[in-house]
C-alpha cells in the first residue's frame, strides 16, 4: 500500500475512538496491526485490509511474559514499524512491547469499547460483574509495569478476550505508563486512566444493581 493509500484508508476509517495518548495515526496504525495479526484471509479481504501474518506470529507473541521477550518477536516489529522512528525515545520500545503482548490476547474486538466497561458488566444472572471488584481494584493499584500487564491480560480473560477495541487497550497501557513512569501527569484527576477505569466499570455495575435492588 503506497502512502497515498494509505493516508486515504486512515482518512474514510471512522472506526478510531477520541485519544488523549495515541495519535490519530498511531491509532490506526494499533487497529490495523491488530486486524492483521489476529483476523482470517477472508476477513481481513472484506474489510480491505491488507494481507495478514501467519497465526505463529501472533502465538509467539501470546507466549511472551515480559516486554522484553515481546522485543524479540516478529509482531512486535511489525507494529514498530508502524509507530516508532529514530526520534522515539528508548524506554517507548519498552511501552510498545507491552502494548503488543496485551493485544495480542484480544480475539475479536469492539471499537469504542472499553476493556474496564466489559468487566463491569453483568456475569449471566447473578448480580455480580464479570471481574471481581477486588480484582478490579488490584488492577487500579499496580505498582509496576510487568504488574499492569499481567492484570490486564487477565481480565481480558474473563470478557473472554472479545468485544473490547484495540485502540483504546492501546490508549489505556500508555497512559499509565506517562502517568506513573514519567514526570507527565493530567490536567485534572478525571483525565487520569484511573478515574476513566473506575468511571466505566462502575457505571456498568451500577445499572443491573440499581435494577434488581
């Protein structure tokens, strides 16, 4: 795909959520990468993607347990192909790797969804969410990067790695990083990530309690 193509599919995608972090760029270049590693030939053809990786890159990656084995690993070069540049500073090498070995884990995704809205939400019929509130309060509380990434794969298990966007995944790991790895912080405590966690997985939990009180 040449630049122009390129710079006209970004252009007609109207899939890309609102960021604070990520680019309007990087988030499509996430969600495209994305759709290349994860979705079949006959998908990926549909939505006029281009060619996909073989499922190998995508498991090798599934099988990393730290950022620095993601380093390694086709896919992870294939996204920093896509969003790094001489100019990026070193320690985004690091982020980035993380970022991959997360998605890596989605399965089937749901642009404008936010993995902390699908663990607020309902767990069949019992009035309970489909995370735990204590492990959503161990995921708002970690005190380091290996620690967030852990937590967030495991809570993707528990939406059944579906039905979250890529993008925001993407946003989400990010900014925790400037938030707690950098001098950067929020202008006001609402923009943090995890005033925007709480918000949307107790809005979820709020509405099927409030309905069955």
């Amino acid at each position: 795909m040449s630049d122009t193509e390129l710079e006209n599919a970004q252009k007609k995608d109207s899939r890309i959520e609102r960021c604070s972090v990520l680019s309007h760029q990087e988030a499509w270049a996430v969600r495209d990468w994305w759709q290349r590693l994860t979705l079949p030939p006959e998908m990926l053809k549909k939505i006029g993607s281009r060619p996909g990786w073989s499922k190998g890159v995508r498991a090798e990656l599934r099988r990393c347990d730290r950022p620095e084995a993601a380093l390694l690993t086709e896919g992870f070069r294939h996204l920093w192909g896509e969003v790094g540049s001489n100019d990026t500073p070193k320690d985004q090498l690091y982020v980035w790797a993380g970022v991959a070995m997360v998605l890596a884990e989605l399965r089937d995704e749901q642009p404008g969804v936010t993995l902390a809205s699908e663990a607020g939400k309902q767990k069949g019929e019992v009035n309970k969410p489909r995370m735990s509130e204590l492990r959503f309060q161990q995921l708002m509380e970690c005190h380091s990067f290996e620690e967030l990434l852990t937590r967030l794969r495991r809570a993707l298990a528990l939406v059944d790695k579906k039905g979250v966007s890529a993008v925001s995944l993407a946003e989400d790991i990010l900014q925790w990083w400037k938030e707690n790895e950098s001098p950067w912080r929020p202008e006001r405590p609402t923009q943090g990530v995890a005033f925007r966690w709480a918000n949307d997985y107790f809005r979820q939990v709020a509405g099927y309690r409030t309905n069955n009180d």
